[in-house]
C-alpha cells in the first residue's frame, strides 16, 4: 500500500487482533499511535550480526540461519513455509 493514512487499515485487515506493535521504525510508530494503538519499542541489538537481510540471504543460499534467531521465531518461520517463501520470492524478483 503506497498510502499511509490506509495503510494501518490495511494490516489490520490482514491480521488477527491486536493491540500492541513493537516497532523501531519512526513512521511505523507515529502512524499505529495516531490510530490508537499502543507502541513498544524492542531494545536494538547487534544489527550487523542479526541483521533480516542477511539471515534472508542465508535462507536463499542454505546456509545455517536458525542461531541468528530466538527458537520460537525459528519455529513460526518452519511453520508457515518461511524458507520456501523467501525463494519463492526471490524468484519472483528475477522477471
């Protein structure tokens, strides 16, 4: 969604309910408060080791990329395919 002021609606619509989002993206935090919902800030941690893009980058290669993440975030990511969507991705991005 390239509009800011639908775009909360329209993760709302794509979610189950919720009433807190945890977030360190500035634009994120300001558009959920303006809404109404409460906004937690996680504590940053080393980004160059724990870093989305290259644990995503070791998922595309086959790479070890579970001790990168907490268990649980492991496990949710095994659960819904993660691995498998990224490529599918990934893919997708090579038109």
């Amino acid at each position: 969604v390239d509009n800011n002021s639908v775009w909360i609606s329209h993760i709302k619509s794509l979610t189950p309910p919720f009433s807190k989002v945890y977030t360190g993206n500035t634009l994120v935090k300001r558009l959920f408060k303006e809404q109404g919902v409460e906004v937690e800030t996680p504590p940053m941690y080393n980004r160059e080791e724990f870093s989305g893009t290259q644990i995503r980058q070791r998922m595309l290669e086959g790479k070890q990329w579970k001790k990168f993440v907490p268990k649980a975030v492991a496990d949710v990511i095994e659960e819904v395919n993660g691995v498998g969507r990224i490529k599918d991705l990934a893919k997708s991005d090579k038109i």
